[in-house]
C-alpha cells in the first residue's frame, strides 16, 4: 500500500514512516497539509494529525473525502482532543493517540482501509 504521512512533527513524521516502511508499505511525507495537497498523488491511506497549523486534519479529511467519498484516512492525535474523539467516529475514520503502537496503528488502518472497500 502507498500512504501518505501529514504530520508537522518532525520526529513523528520520520517515526511513522519508518514504521510504515517496516511494514512494507510505500511512504509519502508531508509536514502540512498544504504541502500535501499542493502534490497530488493518489494514496491508498492517508494518515494526518488532527492538529495542524493551517489547514487542520479534520479539514483536510472532509477535503478528502469530498473529492473521493471512499478515501481511506486515520487521524492521529497527540493530546485526546475530545472534539476529535467525538468527531472521528461518527465521520467514519478512526482516530488514534500519540503514543501508539504498530499494533494499533495496524488496527485503525485495517478499519480505515475497509469502510474505504466497502463504500
């Protein structure tokens, strides 16, 4: 799978696409989510941080989704936003907290890459 990392953390960033590496997948790196839109490319799962300076990851979801309704995204979060845990489930798109594991990570990728096949 190809996915796509929106984070504006440096260390999170490189972290997240190791790991996703690790794993075998293909990696695409962007610290906004302006830098990911202005070079379009078609992912299979598209991973964000809800807390970006801009254009913020529940923004750039709906942007997402506008374009393609199946579009496969998982939410990370750093601080368990309660708007974010309240917006995430009931939008279709898991939502996982900083820290987590590959195990969990895997999970909300399973569940994100799913609604995305099913839709």
């Amino acid at each position: 799978m190809t996915f796509a990392v929106v984070d504006d953390d440096d260390d999170v960033r490189k972290a997240l696409s190791r790991l996703l590496r690790a794993m075998g997948h293909d990696v695409r790196a962007f610290a906004s989510a302006e830098d990911f839109e202005a070079e379009p490319a078609v992912m299979d799962c598209t991973i964000v941080d809800v807390r970006l300076p801009g254009l913020n990851g529940l923004e750039l979801r709906e942007r997402l989704r506008s374009r393609n309704a199946s579009a496969a995204v998982v939410l990370i979060t750093g601080d368990g936003d309660p708007l974010s845990r309240d917006i995430a489930p009931s939008v279709g798109t898991p939502l996982v907290t900083k820290p987590f594991d590959a195990d969990a990570l895997a999970r909300a990728i399973a569940q994100a890459t799913s609604t995305q096949n099913s839709v």
